[in-house]
C-alpha cells in the first residue's frame, strides 16, 4: 500500500495522508459491499459506511444526546485519570488513534501529553477525510507545540503506513467503544495486527462500554428525539447519494435491541412493508419482505474478564484500568505480553 500527502495549503505543523479505501477506491468498494450484504440472508451493511460526512456529524449529535452517557462517561474518566495514561515514557511518544472522528475526548490525552513531554506528534486515523481534517486544523491551532500527521484511511491500511514512517515509541488509543463493532473473532484480529504493528515500549489505550442494565442500553442506541434513527437511516441516504438508490427512507424503521445472548445492541433498519428497491451503482434490485431488516451494527458489551481474555488472546497484558465510579465504562492501558505465542 503506497500513501502520498496530498498538496499543502495548510499549517507545517499539520499534514494529512491519504491512502486507502479513501484514495480512489472507495465508490468501487462501497458498492462491492453494498452488493454483497443485501444479497446475503439476513440482509446487512458495514457499519464503516455509517460514516460519510453526514454520518459524521449526525455522530457528533449522538455524542451530545442525554441517553448516550458513553460520551460524557469516558471524557470525564479520561479527565481524572489522564496524567497516568500518558505517563511511562522519558520522551514524548508518537500518539496514534484508531477512529478518531471529532478527537473531542482525546484532547485530554493530548494535553496531558504535552504537560508531560513538553511536545507531541499526533496521528489520527480515520476513513472520514472530512472531520479527520477538521479536527485536525482545530488541533494544530489550539496547540502550538503539537504536530498532526492524520491518515484518511481504515486501520488495517493505515496501520501499516504508521509504522513506516514511525519508529519511535508509541502509545495507541482506541476510544469509544469503537471495538465493541467488532465479533469477537474479529476484535481478536484487529488487536493481533495491531499487537504485531507495536514494540515492548508501545503501549494500546483501550476504552470498552460495560455490560449494564438492557434498557439502558436499548435507550442509548434509540433517543427520544430520533438522532440515532437519522443516523442508521444515513446509511440507506448514502446509498441513494453514491449509488443511484432509490431507498424511500420512511418505509423504514430504526431498531435497537440488546441481546442478552451475545452481550450486544443491535441496530437494525426493518422494512415497514413488502418493497423491491433498486440500487444501480451496486447492479442489484433487493426485495424486502414485511418486517424484514437490514443488520448495520453490533454494538458489544463487556466485562473486566471479557476484556482481559481479549488482551491475552491478542498477546496483549493489562497493565492499568480506570473505571467511572458508576462502573459504566472501563479504559485500559495494555502492553504486549511479554511471553508472546
Ligand atoms: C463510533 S465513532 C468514534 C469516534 C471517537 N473515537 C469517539 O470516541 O467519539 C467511530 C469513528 O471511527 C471511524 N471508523 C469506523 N470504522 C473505521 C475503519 N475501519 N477504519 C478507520 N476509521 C474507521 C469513523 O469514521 C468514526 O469517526
């Protein structure tokens, strides 16, 4: 995977890296996988696809929404705790988040950061280009002594551009329950290639959703006023945006469900009646029955024990974890296991 920069016009501080799904690719990969999720029973759709720049805003509500305490909760434990997160190193080391979006939360870590070192390389990846530079030009204005480098591209791509470029010590963060999108199986890889990407002195910030109360979490994934509906339909816009779709929005429903068997929020869009829509940019015409949905997102919840046994089947080791005094959400500092498979 080459990346290039795109052309400057910006701060020196500040450069942006494309590569990637986001450099060409996407409209291609968007409309494979479009294709091959609603032919697929059920019917389903990458949650990846949520986020196009309307995504991203709508997301930004979400985060503001009374129901949706994720936000608020990790942001005030970041805000306690994070002097201890950015601690270990005798030299500033290079910060890299996996999805970063707004990077609202993760100025607590930068700040703490710049306390500590004096300076600090920042590197934010996320596949939305739109809000990755955003934040990033408000960064590099609020800090004089921080540097950003974003890469508008998914982990796996960017991951690998990091550390061609990086060689000095890092400390990962993934925030937001982000992994919680994630099966299991699929976590475990997605940790294994980012354990595989990292060094004795790197360390991974890790912020999980705990396992609470149903209703609570049904709430936090269905507000009153209906943003997280506009967020899931998005998804449904997108298509009839990029693709020629002609998706009518309101013959379908948003629905978020917990099931206690497999420890997740659901998000569904169910099909309010029998319909056919047809999809030009993906070839394909799907057929919805009544009450038939589309799966867009799993949203997992965890326990202290779920967390660790996902560290050591990644050949990750805990070495701290904070927690907000409800017990609601868990942020986790892991190093690699030093008795790796
Ligand atoms: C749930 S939001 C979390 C944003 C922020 N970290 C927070 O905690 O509020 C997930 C973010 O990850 C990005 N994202 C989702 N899947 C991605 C992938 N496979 N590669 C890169 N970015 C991704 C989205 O664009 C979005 O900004």
């Amino acid at each position: 995977m080459r990346f290039e920069a795109a052309p400057p016009a910006r701060p020196r501080r500040l450069a942006i890296v494309e590569g990637g799904e986001s450099a060409g690719e996407a409209p291609d990969a968007f409309a494979l996988a479009v294709r091959s999720g609603l032919r697929s029973r059920p019917k389903t759709l990458p949650c990846r696809y949520f986020y196009d720049d309307q995504g991203s805003r709508l997301f930004e509500q979400i985060c503001d929404l009374p129901e949706y305490y994720l936000t608020r909760t990790e942001d005030a434990i970041l805000g306690e705790h994070a002097d201890a997160m950015v601690a270990g190193w005798l030299a500033d080391p290079v910060m890299v988040e996996l999805g970063s979006g707004s990077s609202s939360k993760t100025r607590r870590l930068i700040e703490a950061a710049l306390r500590a070192y004096g300076a600090l390389h920042y590197v934010p990846i996320d596949v939305s280009k739109t809000i990755l530079e955003e934040s990033a030009e408000g960064l590099v204005r609020a800090y004089p002594d921080l540097r950003v480098t974003g890469f508008a591209a998914n982990y796996r791509d960017a991951l690998a551009g990091v550390v061609e470029r990086f060689d000095r010590p890092k400390l990962f963060v993934f925030l937001g329950s982000s992994l919680g999108n994630y099966e299991a199986d699929e976590a475990v890889d997605l940790l294994s290639l980012l354990a595989s990407s990292m060094d004795p002195a790197d360390r991974l910030l890790l912020g999980t959703d705990l396992d609470k109360d149903p209703a609570a979490l049904e709430a936090a994934y269905d507000d009153a006023r209906g943003v997280t509906a506009r967020f899931n339909l998005n998804i449904l816009e997108r298509i009839n945006r990029e693709l020629g779709g002609r998706f009518d929005l309101g013959r379908f429903e948003h629905r978020a469900r917990y099931r206690a068997d497999l420890r997740r929020v659901e998000m569904h869009l169910v099909s309010r009646e029998a319909q056919e829509v047809a999809i030009p940019g993906a070839g394909l015409t799907t057929r919805f029955d009544e009450g038939e949905s589309i799966h867009t997102e799993n949203s997992h919840k965890y326990t202290p024990e779920m967390l660790r046994s996902l560290a050591d089947r990644s050949g990750f080791e805990e070495e701290a974890a904070w927690l907000d005094r409800r017990g609601l959400f868990r942020l986790q500092r892991w190093r690699l296991r030093s008795s790796r498979p």
